[in-house]
C-alpha cells in the first residue's frame, strides 16, 4: 500500500512539475526534489503507527484519496489537503450507531459547550515561548497576543433543523528562535452535520498569524515587507503558495494535520463517552 500510494502521488506530482516548469518558470530538478522527499514525509506519517492509531480510518483513506489533490492549489504546489472547491481543508464521516441525529447533535452541543479546552490546541512542541521567557523578552506581550486566541466558547453556530454546528478551533504552533518560522496562531472551522448514526465533519476556512518570537510583532516570512502569499496574516491557501522556508513549511503542516484529523477522534470520543455515561445511570 505503501508503495502503491508513493508511486501514484510522484505520478501526479511529475505531471504538476511540468505544469509547474511550463507556467510558472519554477525549475523542475528543485521541485521534483522537494515533492518526491515530502511525499515519502506524507508516506511515513500518515502508516507511523503511533500517529495513525490517533487518526479516525475515515481521515486516512480521505488523505490517501486527497493525495492527487496535494500537489496543485490553483497551479502552485501544495502541502495540505485541498476539498472539493478548491479550498484546504480536511473531511470525513464517522459513524455511532444506534444513536438518532437529534441526540447526536444535542450531545455534540452539550460535549463542545463543556469542553471549550479542546479547542484550543498546541500544534507540535512548544519550544520558542518557553525560551524567551526564561530570557524574560516580551513577557507581557506574549499574554496579549494569547490572550487575543484565547476560545473560551468556541460554539459559532448551530441549528437544530439542519443539524448542522459550526465551531471555532485555535491552535499555536512554535517553530523555533531563529527560523524562519517563528510562533504560528492558526483559526478555522469544524463544521459538524448529523444524520442517524453518523455525522460528517470538515475542518476548513484556515487562517493564520505570524508572530516574531523575539519582538511578538507580526512578521512575513522570510520577506522585507509585509504582503503577498509569505504575509505576516492570511488564509492557508495564500500561504501554501509561498515559496520560503520549504522543510520548515512541511513539518508545520503535518502537524496542522495531525491535530486536525485528531480533533475528529476526539469528539467521536467524546459523544460514544457521554453514551456509555447515560447508559451507566
């Protein structure tokens, strides 16, 4: 399978090189390079038994069934799952059964209103704050930038009609001191919708900030001013176009994926919880 998958993704990729080559000048020695090393990273992630186990079955065959999606986003190479319209993002669906759509949808309400933290994640180690605050820089600035991405009710929208919820998830990523990639705030959406005995979930409208860790200012990557794909801020579609920091990129990615995907497993977890619960009165 492994192979399989590998052969198939190059494939794609080749034909996304020449596009690539052709449109955009990129050279095609350097980009074959850097996709066919990423495609053994996605390779080794998504069969590494120690992540997979925390990855619903219904996300792995979606990221597998994805991978001819990765390599464009609108002619660019791309690092991240990419739906159906053309957006990134992640989709699944989960089962429960013997549970009816009204009762999944009420105990999801009931699970995200009284698990606000689990929305709130830490994507990858936290390395970059901890040093800077042992050095004592910009201790007080660090509080208000978290602050601003604190979620404390991370319920958007719900209705009870369509059975359909919306919630705000924020995670921080820290990349390191002197990288390229410094401290990362992530903000997107997981959209739920119910059925009896399944739901399905998306994980979309990905945007994010980028925060020197030195100065906590807002910062581009790798650029002397403040725009364009590499900005300081702006939706994952913009930054899976910009053509900096390219291993310091990847590894951020498939940690954005892999607290994605988990975040799924969590609320199935979750709800299959609060039945055994009810069932144990």
């Amino acid at each position: 399978m492994k192979i399989s998958f590998t052969l198939l993704f190059l494939l794609v990729v080749q034909i996304s090189v020449a596009q690539n080559h052709l449109l955009f000048g990129i050279n095609g020695d350097t980009l074959t390079g850097r996709v066919e090393e990423t495609a053994k990273n996605y390779v080794q992630f998504m069969t590494n038994e120690g992540v997979s186990k925390k990855i619903p079955n219904s996300a792995i065959s979606g990221l597998f069934k994805w991978g001819c999606y990765f390599p464009m986003l609108d002619g660019v190479l791309a690092k991240f799952p990419v739906l159906p319209n053309n957006k990134a993002g992640i989709s699944g669906i989960e089962e429960i059964e013997g549970r009816s759509a009204d009762e999944l949808y009420k105990g999801a309400l009931e699970y995200i209103n009284s698990n606000a933290r689990e929305f709130q994640l830490q994507i990858g180690e936290s390395t970059v704050t901890t040093t800077y605050q042992l050095l004592g820089v910009q201790k007080q600035a660090s509080h208000n930038i978290d602050s601003q991405y604190k979620n404390v009710t991370p319920l958007k929208y719900s209705d009870s009609e369509s059975k359909k919820i919306i919630t705000r998830v924020v995670g921080r990523y820290e990349g390191g001191g002197f990288g390229c990639v410094r401290l990362v705030w992530f903000d997107f959406d997981l959209i739920l919708q119910f059925k009896d005995g399944r739901y399905k979930y998306e994980l979309s409208n990905y945007s994010y900030s980028h925060y020197n860790a030195a100065t906590l200012l807002k910062a581009p990557f790798m650029e002397m001013q403040d725009g364009g794909d590499c900005a300081s801020s702006g939706n994952l579609e913009n930054l899976l176009r910009c053509n900096r920091c390219h291993n310091e990129f990847d590894k951020m990615y498939l940690e954005l994926i892999r607290v994605s995907t988990k975040l799924a497993t969590t609320v199935k977890e979750g709800l299959v919880n609060q039945n055994i619960k009810n069932e144990d009165w």
